[in-house]
C-alpha cells in the first residue's frame, strides 16, 4: 500500500524526505517521478538531510548526470532528463546501486528496466506551493 502525503512548501517536501530517508539502507534505490518543477531535487534535498549529509551540495544533475555526495553512507543522485534508453544503461546504474551507497534517480520513468526492488517516488503538483507525494515500498 503507498504511502501519500500532501505537502504546501518546499521546506515541508524536504521534512517528508528527511524522515523517508530513515527507512533507506545502504544499496536502496529510490526512483523519482513528477514533471518539471514538481520537486525532485528538493526531495534528495531532504534525503540528503536525513543521511547526515550537507543540504547545500544537493543541486540538480541535469549536466552532470551523476552527482556524488560522500557521507555513511554516500548518496548518488542522477539525472536522466537528458537521456534515452541505450544511454540510460549505458550510465553504469547497476553498479552504483550494488554498493553501500543510496542512489535517488530523477526521471527514473525514462530507465528501460527499473529495478524491482526500488523506492518509487511520484511527485504531484497539486497547485501553487502544493505537492502530492506518492510513496511505493519497495519490494525485497
């Protein structure tokens, strides 16, 4: 059964991040879903907050691709904006999710085979500073 909540601010997006990021091990993948601006990068935000790790580093990967933030455990946080398919496996993901560290993946609708034991995140704009978010446990 998914868990949803209804935030009203950026700063209550993050709370609900921070607090999901306790059920996170290290190795988790937490796929992220929802259109332009609905807060993805926000919600990392508040997972890298809830990691220990430092809020600010946390920047949209839309370039990069990959961004690394270091911590016990890291975070990975990737963008496939950009990408189609092949390109999509072509990025290693595999490998990065095979470790110690937690992976957060935007636009993860885009990978042409998920894995079946990630997080799902759906993001809804709901209307101003509104956002519906969608949580799927994942499935060992």
């Amino acid at each position: 059964m998914p868990d949803t909540v209804t935030t009203h601010s950026e700063d209550e997006t993050i709370a609900v991040a921070r607090a999901f990021a306790s059920r996170l091990r290290p190795g988790a993948v937490v796929l992220l879903e929802g259109d332009l601006g609905a807060g993805k990068t926000a919600f990392v935000r508040g997972l890298a907050i809830g990691l220990g790790l430092d809020p600010d580093l946390v920047s949209s990967p839309t370039f990069t691709l990959i961004q690394e933030y270091r911590g016990t455990p890291s975070l990975y946080h990737v963008d496939l904006y950009r990408l189609q398919g092949a390109e999509v496996d072509d990025l290693g993901l595999d490998e990065l999710s095979s470790g110690e560290a937690i992976v957060a993946i935007e636009w993860a609708e885009k990978m042409p085979q998920p894995p079946t034991d990630a997080w799902w995140v759906r993001l809804e704009d709901a209307g101003g500073d509104e956002r519906r978010i969608v949580i799927v446990e994942a499935r060992p």
